[in-house]
C-alpha cells in the first residue's frame, strides 16, 4: 500500500481544499494508496466532518502544529518552523514512514525542505521542477519550472535526465524525444550556456535528443530534429513560460465568455474551458530529490489535489526514485 | 510627406504579399507617406499589374538586385550582399532619401544591417527589438524580443529606456509603467542580472518603474506593484514567450474550430481568431538605431504588412527617433 503524505495546510484554502482533494482521491482513484494528512488534527477532523461517509482505514492524521505561510522566506521559514506541515511530511519519508509528499504551500519551502530532508542523488547537480504542458496532443514535460533561475551548462544537461526518467515512467513515453529550448534550431544560436549545453547533450548517452527548439515548439510537441516530450531549459525561462501559459489560458477564457455567451453550457466547450484553467491540472514533481515530492498551485481546486494524488502514486508505483538514482548512478552526470 | 523603404523581397511570399501591403496601406490609410518599393523592379512591377488601380505617384520603385535568403548567416549575408533589398533599402535612410525601413525578411540580417549601417544613438549599449503583445485590454511591450541573447543589468535598464520613449511616443501611454520581468515580485528574487537590473531601475531617474513582474502579469497589463506598459527582460526570455504567445493563439484558435464548428461564421468569432492570429500584427520595431527600422512576422500577411507602415509612419511622426536620443543623452545610461 502507497503512503502518499498530504499537506493539509499549504494552498489559498486549506485545509477545506486539500481534506475535499483527498476525500475525492479516496472515492474516485483504485485503492492502491492511503493518504497521510498532515496539519493541524482539529482542524483537518473539523474540515472532514462536512464530507459524509469517508474511508477512514485509508486516511491517517499527523499532527503538525506549525505552518509555514505564502509569503514567508522559504529558507527561514523551514528552519524556524520544524514541526511545520511540510517539516513534518517530508520528515515521515525521510523516516521511511511514507512514500510520497504532495503540498500546494509555499513553493520554495517545499524546495528547500525536500532538497535539505531528502537530500538530492548521487550525481544529480540540482533538482528541478518538470512542469507538464497541456497541448493540444499529449502533454510536454519543461524542465526547470523554476527551482533554479541560474543554470551552468551540466546542469542543463542533469534536468534532461531527470525529465526523460519522469517521461518515460509518468508520462509512458518509452524513448522520450529532449529538446533545448532556444531562440533558432541552429547550432550557432544561443547564449553561451545553451550552446555549450546543445553541444553537450548530442553527446549525451541515454538522451534522446531531438535538437535546438524554439518557444513556438513546445505546444506543438515537436522541433525541427523531431518530436519532443521533455523541454529542457532554466528555471528562470521556464518559470516564466509556465505562468505565461497559465495567464494566457485564463485570458483566452474570459474572451471566450464574452463573445459566446450562449454556447457555454455545451459539453465542448465545458471541456475547453478545463483545458484553459491552468489549475486543473495536478501539480509538478520536484524531481532529483531522493523520494517523491509534487508541488501543486496555491490556487489549486479539490479535483487537482486529487490529480496530483494520482500522479504521486504512480511516481512511486513505476520506481522513478529508484530509476532516476540508477540514472545518474549510470552516467547521468557529464564526466 | 513620410518616405517609407519596404522591403520586396523579404518574407515567405514575397514580392506578393509585401505588394499587396503596400497597395493595401495606399489606399486605407492616411496619405500622410510615400512607399519606396526595394528589390528586384522588373518582379514588382509584375506584381503590381495585378492589382488595378494603384496610386503610383505616391510609390517609388528602387532597384535592388540581391536577395537575401531567411537561411543565411545574417553579418555574412550583409558584408556579401551589398546590395540586396534590406542593404539598399537601409542605405536610403542613411543617406537622408527615406524616413522608415520595413521588412519581413531574415530578422538577423535585418539587425545586423540595421545596426552597421544605420548606428545606435550614443549611449545605447544595444539596440533591442520591442514586441507588442496582443492582450484582452492595451498591448504591453515587452523589450528584449530576441535581439540580445546575453545581456547585463546595464543593458536592461538601456531597454527600459528604450521602451518607455516608444510606448510614450507611438503607444500614447504619457507616463509607461515599466516591469521587470522574474519569477517573483520581491527583491531577492531572480538570477544575478536581473537583482542588479532591479536595483538599478528603481534609482533611475525618467522610468516609472513598478517593480518585479512575473509572466502571469504581462497579459494582466498590470503587476504588484501596478499597471504595466513595458516589461523588460533579455532577448532569450522575450523571443522565447513571444514564439510561445503565437503558437499558443495557434493551438486554442485550432481547439475552437473543432469544438465550435457551428459558430464560427459570427462576427465575434472571426474577431476572436483575428486576435489569436499573431501574424496579423503589424510587426517589432527595432529601437536604439539611428532611424526606424520595424522588423515583420515572415509569414506576415498583406494586412500585417499594412499595419507596419502605420507604424512606421506613426513612429516617424512622433519623431520617436530624436526623443531616443534625447532619452539617451540626458542620462538614458546609467552613469
């Protein structure tokens, strides 16, 4: 049985949003996990007290009294609050009392918590968030989303290792395709870090890599050297991709909205709609960390807790701990 | 009268489509400008049979025999093609016989040329390429849009600087607000650069700067720190979302066709796909040089085409050249 810790106190509702995520996992997914909510016990029993029948063999509460805010520094934060939620959650895997941590708190805590608790593999540089990009086909995993504004050429290179290990048991792409995001396909174009990095990665053993690709490529889920499921680039770049896309899916939206108003209720167009409202989707794996950890939006809705439920236990079902170990343990850093 | 240089041979369908713009532009807009049509004169004037009535006292025919292809190496294609559409068109400025260049050829060849030939003002480290961006309210302007792959916080501050006198002068805005782009919107957020640029730009006199902005708050028009009519940020990063802006319109306006078939005849509709389609936009001025120089989508349609020679004339109107000096001139650097 998969043990995935949920932060029961991270995200712009909790508890409500993260107990109702959990109560949907518990009813909606196959019962191949049991979900650990940590927090406040009074006030996650409170909060599940509105949801009728809950499978409570499924559920355990750990105490975790602290609770580190949004808006905090993320350093000082985890260091002066150790009984925190996140603290807590991630201490039950370090502890080997749990397989997984899902928190849609503070996004830098979680970072800094994972990198300083479960500490990162053997060979692995830095750990990066991948962010999948919902496209019109399947989705686009971009590495770094931004756990690393500032980024060497190897270290490049690390996160397209650890984006095709996470394609190739999440995402069931069997050879995933790499591409470098970057401003023309050819060798020449770049600035000194991806040029250096495009040249490294040819060389790359284990990397399928397609090539140079362009901002335009992502969405289309190919470049000029191919198709691509894994888009490596910085944290700062990716960062700004991933919040971009995110606004421009809410402005499509409202302009949508506005010029049909009487065609909303149609199931199509309910279902384009979910396509655009970025917070459906089920959080970002901090992936290189030695475990499992999914960073989910603050704004995120019950139904993406659920997702990122789902995604977690298939993290841990397809061993992407132990492969992306393997990994770097093979060669997946540059010697 | 404005003299405005276009570019025959630049584009995917060229001379076509850059013929149909010119004609498009003499017979809708103000006629406050004269076209000067550059290339090869005996293929323009064949284009031009096709379309009737044109008013040729206000077109200019000016020979051109070269041509540069939108493969080439852009410094190498310049030094050995001297005279091809974008050298030749480009040399009228310089020497005082036209106002405006346009064109939707090799955007490399186009800075190169621009800035060998044409000059920065003194005090701009790096000319820079603003690029409108289409939102649900006013377009924003982000600068850099691919012209500078690397820069220092010196040179963003120079963007900055670049972008308020063009949304002051062809955007209307009296007092731009000015955005930096970063992951987060508090000072210790982001990479190197970017914290010094922040810095800087909070101490530079002329530029209402906002503060921090993040990729969500471009299309908002607005960031934590307010509105927002610029946002600055190197050319990696701006070429990077503006290639993603333009496939994402792409992909939703793609959804929407097949979940709406019916509705696609109404007007508020096709308005809605006029917006999606980022070729329709009337091209990224390149600002800094000593002149006016716009810069098209290469599969710009006629409409487009159109839409930069309003542009051109309007930046030529408001002498947004001159005032780019004077910005510099006056402390435009940081000293």
């Amino acid at each position: 049985m998969i043990r995935i810790a949920l932060d029961a106190m991270g995200g712009d509702n909790a508890p409500r949003v993260e107990i109702e995520g959990a109560v949907q996992a518990l009813r909606e997914l196959p019962p191949t996990f049991r979900i650990q909510l940590v927090g406040r016990t009074a006030d996650i029993e409170a909060a599940l007290k509105s949801h009728g029948e809950v499978d409570r063999a499924r559920l355990d509460l750990v105490e975790a009294p602290e609770v580190v805010g949004m808006g905090e520094k993320p350093l000082a934060a985890i260091k002066s609050k150790p009984r925190s939620s996140i603290g807590i959650g991630l201490g039950l895997q370090k502890k080997g009392q749990s397989d997984a941590f899902i928190s849609a708190g503070n996004t830098g805590a979680v970072m800094a918590a994972a990198t300083l608790l479960l500490r990162v593999h053997e060979g692995v540089a830095r750990a990066a968030i991948g962010t999948p990009f919902p496209t019109a086909g399947q989705p686009v995993l971009v590495i770094d989303g931004g756990a690393n504004v500032d980024c060497d050429a190897r270290e490049l290179v690390g996160f397209a290792h650890l984006g095709s290990v996470y394609a190739r048991d999440v995402m069931g792409r069997a050879t995933p395709g790499v591409g470098l995001l970057n401003v023309g396909e050819e060798d020449e174009k770049g600035n000194a870090v991806v040029k250096e990095a495009h040249q490294l990665l040819k060389q790359t053993p284990g990397i399928r890599y397609v090539g140079n690709v362009e901002g335009r490529d992502i969405l289309a889920g190919r470049g000029k050297g191919g198709e691509i499921d894994v888009v490596v680039c910085d944290g700062f770049v990716g960062n700004a991709i991933l919040k971009f896309y995110e606004s421009a899916g809410r402005m499509f939206a409202g302009m949508l909205q506005q010029a049909l108003p009487d065609v909303l209720g149609r199931p199509e167009v309910k279902r384009l709609f979910k396509f655009l409202d970025y917070s459906e989707y089920g959080g970002a794996p901090l992936l290189g960390v030695k475990g499992v950890a999914i960073i989910c939006h603050g704004a995120s809705p019950a139904r993406a807790i659920m997702h990122a439920v789902r995604v977690a236990a298939q993290m841990v079902e397809s061993h992407l701990d132990q492969d992306i170990g393997a990994e770097f343990a093979e060669g997946g850093t540059v010697r």
